[in-house]
C-alpha cells in the first residue's frame, strides 16, 4: 500500500532562515496524523508544502505515490505547471486557521464554489451536495449566512465542509481550532472525529493535545525544523522520550 | 483591613432594578455659536445672490436655452463619452492592476511603463497629441478590414475616447491595484488550494472582494471625467461645453452659457454620486453584517427620531 504521503528529507528556507531540516515521514491511507510542536517548529511549513502552496529546496515529498509540484524523468525535475498543480490539489483538502471562507457568499456559496467553478459541476446538484455537507457539520440551518454572520467556529465548520466538497482523498488542518474561543472548540473537534472515523485521510497540526490522544493513530512532535519524537499518540504524550519533548508537553498539558 | 469608610464600595449600591429610576429631564446645552455662524453664512449668501443678480447679465438667457437642442446633444455627448472613456479606463486599469501585480516580468515591466508615461504627462497634453498623429501616421491600414487616411479615421469622437480612456486606464491600474492588494492573502489561498486556478482565483474570489475597495474611488473618478470631458472641446468634440460656448458666440450670450453649462454639470454629478452610494452599497455586502440604511430609510429615521422625543420624551 502506497503511502498517502511520503516526506523525504524535506528542506524549506525563505530567505536565508531554514525552516525545514530535513523532514522524513509517513502517513498511511485512513490515518490521522498529528503534528505538534511550539510555534515556530515549521509544521505549519511543512503542512502547506504537502499541497505545494510552499514550495520545497530540497528532498521529495509524495502524495498517493506522486511527487509534488514536479514530474521526475530520468534524473531530471521538471517544474509541474500551475494548472498542474491546481489539478493535484483538487484531490487535497485543506481547512486554515483563519478560515478563509470567502466572505461575499454565503455558507451554502461557499461550499459549492470549487465544484461548480473546477469540476464544471450543474449548480443545482452542488447546491444539493452542499447542502447535505452543510447538514452533516450540523449547519443545515445556516446555509443562507455570510460567513460575517457566523461564529467562529460555524465558520470553521463551512470551511471543513467547503474542502469536502471537493470529495479528497487527503485532508490537512492547519490549526483549525486556535482561532475559536474555548467554548466553540468542541463542534469543530467533533466534526474532524466524524471524518476520522469515516476512514479520511487527516493530517493535522494542532494542539490540542486531547483530540491527538483520542482520535490520532500516528503522532509526529516537531521542534526547530526537524522532527524530535514520533509514534503513537498515547505512548508519546503520556511517556516522552525527549527532554524537549517534555519541556513542550509540561507547559501545554 | 476597611480604611476608607466613606467611600461607597460596590456592595453599598441597592441590587439596581428596582422601581425604573427616574428618565433624565435634563436642559440641553445650547450652541450659540451655531447660531451666529447660520447667521453669517446666510448673510454673505445673501449678498452674493443679490450680487449676481444685479450684475450685467441676462439670467433670462439660461431658462431659454436650457433645453435647446444643442445643448441637449452636449449633454448626451458628454454623457457618452464619459460612460465609453469610464469603461476603457476600467477595463484598461484592472488589466494594467493585474499584469503589473503578475509575477511575469515582462507584464508588469510594460504596465509600469504604460503607468509611468500616460499618469506623467497632462490629460490635455496627450489629447492635442492624439489629435495630430496624423503627422506621424497619414494612413492606417489594418489589412483587408480597414484602410483609411487618418485624419478621416481619427475623428474628434475617437480622438477624445482614446485621449480620455487611455488616461484613466493609467489611474485606474493604481486604484485597481490598492484593491487587489487589500484582499487578504489567505483568499487566495483557500481557492488555490481549492483547486482554483489564477484567472478563476481572480474572477471569482478576489475582484469581488476588492470591488469594496475599488469603487468608492471609482466613483470619484467618474465624477471627474465627466468633468475632464470638458477639456474635448479643444479637439473640436461637440461635448456640452462646446456647444454652450457655441451658442453663447452666435447668441451674445457668453456668459451666461457658462453657468448654464456649470448647472448641467452640477445636475449630472448629482445623479453620478447618488448612482455611487448604491453601487457601494451593494459591494458591502457579506462585508458587514447589516447593510448601510438607503438615504430614504435615513431620512425616515431622522424625521422619527426628530418627532419621537416630543412624544415620548418623559
């Protein structure tokens, strides 16, 4: 079974400030991954050059088998061409930390968006689609709503619903939760534990370490670019091997 | 441990809502200095008016011409114009907006220059200009679909449409640009990780968003040109100010003709700004939560809040 994704000594620089150092990991079809680490430990980087809105300096970086944001021959990288990419990002969801709904249409607009425009899907069978995504993050009520009108986390709910509409076969979360007040953490972890269990493909970087623990089957701690500890998320949260894998869990835990 | 006992700590406050307290009936404080200014601002008004009106001039004129022919086809001329060098601009400027913003070289070097060279020499300039290209070029020839000489395919129309909507396309590049540039980068991102490509990230995601930005500066500008349009009379367009002018010479009226002219302008810029507060009001929406009331429901609001207090007031 081909790794969903595949990171091979991955490197990434802006500028002169190396952010990744040399990245390698696994996540197999069905799993939910977790990252964490303290801000700055590159697993936000790492995340967006999964779906190439980073590009890599160095390594290779897999997705179902396929390299990302080029076409090897022979021993030669070629450069994949936007619309390249925008093809292999169809099948690649990704929810922010912002959000980013898109803020002059409404809930039910924003799902049906990238199937109407990029599938060339009849809009009255994405209104449909949307609408029962819409219902299954618990927001049937609300497809009429700019996102100006939600709460945070029913935004973030649109914004899960709106990557699914694209029907993925990978999911990536960057922080989906730390821009929500506490009480609105919950509907959000409960949707991405719906998925989990549906069988998608989730990598996500949080911290929240109670949903790694419950819902992750792999685990990866990252600190200054490299990964420092990795393995099932039970055994590393509650037995770190690393004195800096404490020192994070001891402040966050 | 309590070392001020006469201070009133929050526990010495009654648990409030008793009996409702008592609604304030308070005297307003008076603006004198409102007042006096009405005063004089009405006063020099005043005198300006009678001023006018007194002058040489044959105020008759104006009602009498008013709607004359000529004067009417000015006023649909400047319109036109307006409206076509207003649509050239825009299209102009979000093209120029997008190529100097692309991440090609090439584009956004020529968009610079194209900024660069029409933002950098006077409207009237590049009119006179575009008026004796035929010095440069005696013919155009455009193959088996059009051949002409110049000077005949140049007219003042076309001479006045390039002359004014290449200039505003060189404006509306740098307001177009602030626009795009205040759309949160994230959008982009989230259609392009959506699978959206450039031009549908732009069409769909991210003009709408900067139309907000867009059009309020917009509207000035076409408020503006409809103004510029006046500097056409120098290539011999028939736009409103010529044919006033016009008549003024022939009627012995020139004077008058001006202000007939001015009050044209004024009436169109009125008409111009309340089209802009709607076309704003409409791009507004999703941006916040309830729209900005119409000028009516202001209004209505203003009257009721004006009588309420002599109803209600306590």
């Amino acid at each position: 079974m081909t790794a969903m994704v595949k990171a091979e000594g991955v490197h990434k620089s802006f500028g002169h400030i190396e952010v990744l150092k040399g990245i390698d990991l696994e996540v197999a079809p069905r799993e939910v991954f977790c990252l964490i680490g303290p801000s700055g430990s590159g697993k936000s980087t790492f995340l967006r050059c999964i779906n190439h809105l980073e590009k890599i300096n160095a390594g290779r970086l897999y997705v179902d088998g396929e390299l990302v944001g080029y076409r090897q021959r022979g021993d030669k990288l070629y450069e994949l061409k936007d619309s390249e990419v925008a093809l292999k990002r169809r099948d690649i969801g990704m929810v922010f930390q912002r959000f980013n709904l898109f803020p002059h249409m409404t809930a039910v607009e924003n799902v049906m968006e990238a199937p109407v425009q990029v599938k060339g899907e009849a809009k009255a069978v994405a209104r449909e689609r949307a609408l029962k995504l819409l219902d299954r993050v618990g927001l049937s009520d609300r497809a009429g709503n700019y996102p100006s009108q939600l709460s945070g986390g029913q935004q973030q709910r649109v914004a899960i619903a709106r990557a699914l509409a694209m029907e993925p076969k990978l999911m990536l979360f960057d922080e989906p939760t730390s821009a929500l007040d506490p009480e609105l953490v919950g509907d959000v972890l409960d949707v991405m534990r719906g998925l989990a269990e549906d069988g998608m493909t989730m990598v996500v970087v949080t911290h929240e370490m109670g949903f790694a623990r419950e819902v992750g089957d792999s685990l990866v701690f990252m600190d200054g670019g490299v990964v420092v500890e990795s393995g099932n998320p039970r055994d590393v949260l509650t037995d770190p091997q690393h004195d800096r894998t404490k020192a994070f869990l001891s402040k966050v835990l | 441990m309590t070392v001020d006992i006469d201070k009133t700590g929050p526990e010495d406050t009654p648990p409030t809502p008793k009996a409702g307290p008592e609604a304030i009936k308070a005297i307003p404080v008076r603006h004198y200095g409102r007042y006096v200014a009405a005063v004089v601002a009405i006063a020099l008004l005043a005198s300006i008016v009678v001023a006018f009106s007194q002058g040489k001039i044959n105020w008759g004129a104006i009602p009498e011409n008013f709607f004359d022919p000529r004067i009417l086809e000015g006023v649909g001329n400047t319109l036109l114009l307006t409206g076509l060098s207003m649509a050239i601009g825009i299209v102009g400027g979000i093209l120029l907006a997008v190529m100097r913003l692309s991440k090609n070289p090439v584009t956004s070097s020529i968009a610079w220059f194209y900024i660069w060279f029409f933002r950098g020499t006077p409207v009237l300039v590049q009119l006179i200009v575009w008026f004796n290209l035929g010095l440069v070029f005696e013919f155009i020839n455009l193959g088996p679909f059009y051949k002409n000489e110049w000077s005949d395919f140049m007219t003042p129309f076309l001479t006045a449409l390039l002359g004014l909507g290449l200039n505003e396309a060189a404006y509306m590049a740098e307001i177009c640009r602030a626009g795009l540039l205040a759309v949160d980068e994230g959008q982009t991102e989230a259609s392009h990780a959506l699978g959206m490509s450039h031009a549908k990230t732009l069409r769909r995601v991210v003009i709408p968003q900067a139309m907000r930005v867009i059009v309020p500066p917009t509207g000035n500008e076409v408020i503006n040109m409809l103004k510029t349009t006046s500097l056409v009379s120098v290539v011999q367009y028939s736009e409103l100010l010529r044919q006033a002018q016009d008549i003024g010479q022939t009627s012995g009226a020139p004077v008058e003709m001006l202000f007939l002219a001015a009050s044209w302008y004024l009436i169109m810029t009125s008409v111009l700004s309340v089209g802009q507060y709607y076309l704003e009001r409409y791009y507004a929406r999703g941006s916040s939560r309830s729209l900005p009331p119409t000028p009516l429901q202001r209004i209505r609001a203003t009257v009721f809040s004006v009588r309420r207090p002599k109803g209600v007031a306590a």
